[in-house]
C-alpha cells in the first residue's frame, strides 16, 4: 500500500520550499504553492536556470495568506540578507508578467520586497502575487488550474523512482542526490509491512508506477494524470549551495528516460480534480491504472 510521506510547498515560484505534515489541497495545488514569483522588472520570470541563487531563498506564508516572509539559507551573519517580513497585498494594481512567454497578470508586492530580492540575486527583481480572479488553464490529459507553476498544479514523485535513480547512477560511480533536486509536491512510498493491509498490492515499490496512475484519491482530495514532468537543468542546482554542479541527474536520466514528444521525464503531473484536506501517512488509493507514455 502506497501513503504520503512527504507534502512540501513552494510559496514563491523557484525558491524553497516547505514541508508540512498536513495541508489544504486547493484547485491550483497545496494551499499557497506557486503563489508568489520573482520577475525581472520587466515582468519576466526568473527560474534557477538563470539564478540558482533563488534556492537559497526560504519563504512561508501564513496559513490565511496575508502574511509573507522571506529568508536566507546563507549561514553567514555578515551576509546582511535578513529575514524581511510583508504584508500581502491583493489590491494593488495588476500587471503583466511573463511566464514560458505567455502573458498573465501579477500584484506587485512593493519595493521593499523588490530591493531584498535585488540585493540577494544581484540582479533588479521584483515580486508578484497570482490575483484572486487568475484563471489559468492547464493543458494534459486531465485539464485543470494552477498559479506560477511550470504547468499542471501538482507534482508526484516516489521514493522509489528515486532510489532506482540512485542505483543507475551508482553504476556510473555518481552519488546520490537529495529528492530536493526534483521539487515535488506529494512523495509517496510503501508503508511498512506491518501497516499494510493483507494481500495489498504494493506497486508504491516499483520504480515510475506514478507515470501509470490516472484517477487516484488522498486523503479527501482527487487527482487526476495530466502528463509526465520533463526535467531541465533546473535538477542541476544543488539546492543547499544555490548553485549549479555536474551533469547529473539528467546524464543518467538520458541512459534511461527519454520521452517520445522530446527530452527526458521523472515524475508526473496531476491535476486536482477534488480538492480537501491532505497529510503525511494518508494512503494513495489507484482508483484508475493506464499505461506509461514514455
């Protein structure tokens, strides 16, 4: 039997994340997941393809999500980058900004969370808020919304998935990495013998059986598949350091996950089909199988 073992949310698009042990799953994905992003001051996107520096910015929000606060991960006292705490606006005016070249709107969120941002990335920036009125579609085989996401509003990954990597890349005499690297939204894995239900299929052990789910309920909330997650230089970044190291993990991927439409895929999207309440330990129940498109 498969469970959830980990939910982590990312409030501002390419930075941390954050892990909770329950949450709210929304139509757009976990409560505040994706909500805010940093844009250049010309309204474009910054992604940690361009500034892996964004890995080192820690943000929470407040369960309601009125309040803001950004972080950094550098240890160093006399890096000067501490933590600024905002006041969320939804009211100001509304403006475009540019996500995978397509137009959408944002609420600026000040100067004072431009000029922190600034100092920290070395480069202008500013940060917007997704509108209460935003009405993105998302594409795949299951249509849905999301905020700032890349597309589909959630990702899932299993540990098995990961740990298949590991023994791949292992061969190639490459270490392992950290699930981080992967920015998923829900982990899942086997629970432990003695916590299953007798004669309950443990597919959560077999490496990639999330690219096979199409319908599956957790906890109150429904998903459904929308497509498989192509991977970019993003899992390049090591997400403690904020900075770009070796080619893994898509050298080894490339051995080994190649996608038919183009590039190479580890985990699925999903789109939230009915949204309710989430945590750690509720079991993922398949309700509908289909077969891989890989």
């Amino acid at each position: 039997m498969a469970a959830v073992v980990e939910l982590i949310t990312y409030p501002v698009k390419g930075c941390a994340g954050t892990s909770a042990d329950s949450t709210h799953l929304t139509s757009a994905g976990l409560a505040h997941d994706r909500s805010f992003m940093v844009v250049s001051v010309d309204g474009v996107y910054r992604t940690q393809r361009r500034d892996p520096r964004l890995a080192l910015v820690r943000p929470t929000v407040s369960a309601d999500g009125s309040r803001l606060t950004l972080a950094s991960a550098e240890a160093e006292p006399e890096s000067g980058h501490g933590a600024l705490h905002l006041d969320v606006t939804t009211s100001a005016p509304r403006r475009d900004v540019d996500l995978f070249g397509a137009t959408y709107q944002g609420i600026d969120q000040g100067d004072e969370a431009a000029a922190w941002l600034t100092d920290f990335l070395g480069t202008p920036s500013r940060l917007v808020r997704v509108p209460p009125e935003h009405d993105r579609k998302t594409d795949g085989l299951t249509p849905g919304t999301s905020g700032y996401a890349d597309s589909s509003a959630v990702h899932v990954l299993s540990r098995a998935s990961l740990a298949h990597l590991h023994t791949r890349m292992a061969e190639r005499g490459a270490p392992p990495l950290a699930m981080d690297r992967f920015r998923p939204n829900i982990v899942i894995d086997s629970l432990p013998e003695g916590c299953r239900a007798e004669h309950a299929a443990d597919w959560a052990a077999e490496p990639h059986a999330e690219d096979r789910i199409r319908r599956a309920t957790i906890g109150a909330a429904e998903l459904g598949y929308t497509k498989l997650a192509v991977r970019c230089a993003v899992t390049l970044v090591d997400q403690e350091a904020g900075a770009r190291g070796g080619p893994e993990p898509l050298r080894t991927l490339a051995g080994y996950r190649r996608f038919s439409a183009g590039g190479v895929v580890f985990g699925a999207k999903f789109t939230v089909v009915r949204p309710g309440k989430l945590s750690v330990g509720d079991e993922v129940a398949v309700e509908e199988w289909g077969e891989a498109e890989t």
